[in-house]
C-alpha cells in the first residue's frame, strides 16, 4: 500500500502510511468507491472515477 499511496501523491517526502482502507465518498451525485489513505503527512483518496470539484 505504500507504494501504491507515494504513486498517487506523486510526491517523495518523509512520512509514513498510517492506514489505507476501501470507502465511500458520498457526493450529490451518488457514493463514490475509492480508497482513503492516512499518513503522518497527508490524506488522500484515489478513485476510478474522476471527480470535478467546483
């Protein structure tokens, strides 16, 4: 998971993976699946679907 997470972030830094866990980000447009990453540093979630944020 950890390589997965430094991937998605696209940055090298010097924290550590905390946790990485499946869920579900509701949005007006219905629950998105995707995982939730928690380092010492950053939070991150990473889906499929892409999100527009406005």
């Amino acid at each position: 998971m950890q390589k997965i997470f430094k991937q998605i972030i696209k940055v090298e830094y010097p924290g550590e993976l905390l946790k990485a866990s499946r869920c579900y980000l509701s949005t007006t447009a219905g629950p998105i699946v995707g995982l939730l990453f928690v380092s010492t540093e950053k939070i991150a979630f990473c889906s499929e679907k892409s999100l527009t944020i406005y």
